[in-house]
C-alpha cells in the first residue's frame, strides 16, 4: 500500500506526509511502475532558482515545510478551514454508570425486583 495520496489519477500524482528529525513537511510525490512490473513510489524533485533566476546545481524535493508535529496539525486546521471544512469538536464519551452527571446515560436491565430474592 503506497503513503501518496493521490491527487491526479491519470498520471498518478499527489502528495506524501514525509517527516525529517521532527519536521513535518507535504511532499510532491508519484507511483509508477517499474520494469518488472512492481508498483513504486518517487518525490518530485526540483532545481531552485539562485538570485539571477538561473538554476542551482543541486536539485532538491519539492515540498512544503509544515513545522513540528504540533504546528503542522494546526497548519493543516487552518487550511481546511478556509477551504470552509467545519472540523469536528471533541468527542465525548458516555458516563455509564455516573447517574446524576449531565449526559448520564441509563443503565441496561432495568431495576431488579428486591422482592424476590430467593435469601
């Protein structure tokens, strides 16, 4: 199973999550297939311009540096929210068995018949 998410189906294109020591960057990535016929995956790799807008010698990933793990989550919060995405809020949990708590829930089987009991 391939980590790209795939963006452009016809010539299978996308983007990976990739982290470096504790940077977490987007990177440009594409599955292919090689010879013998086995699905691989490859970053996108680029030559940056210098300052007189002529190519550098060395190329490197085409990628955009997201932050620690922490600001990349929140980097990402924010783009989706101006793409209009409502984020879910916190998932709350039921308090089974706390009667008298807001949002108690109540318990399965009803009350036992006290009257009963064979003791």
């Amino acid at each position: 199973m391939s980590d790209i998410i795939i963006t452009n189906e016809k010539y299978r294109r996308g983007f990976k999550l990739d982290a470096y020591g504790d940077i977490y960057s987007l990177v440009a990535a594409r599955e292919y297939t090689d010879k013998s016929g086995e699905t691989k995956e490859a970053m996108e790799w680029a030559f940056p311009q210098d300052k007189d807008r002529n190519p550098r010698e060395k190329a490197i990933p085409v990628k955009i540096e997201l932050g620690t793990k922490d600001q990349a989550i929140k980097h990402l919060r924010d783009v989706l929210e101006q793409l209009g995405a409502e984020l879910p809020g916190p998932e709350r949990l039921p308090d089974y068995g706390q009667p008298g708590k807001p949002g108690s829930y109540p318990i399965e089987g009803g009350n036992p018949e006290y009257d009963s009991i064979p003791f």
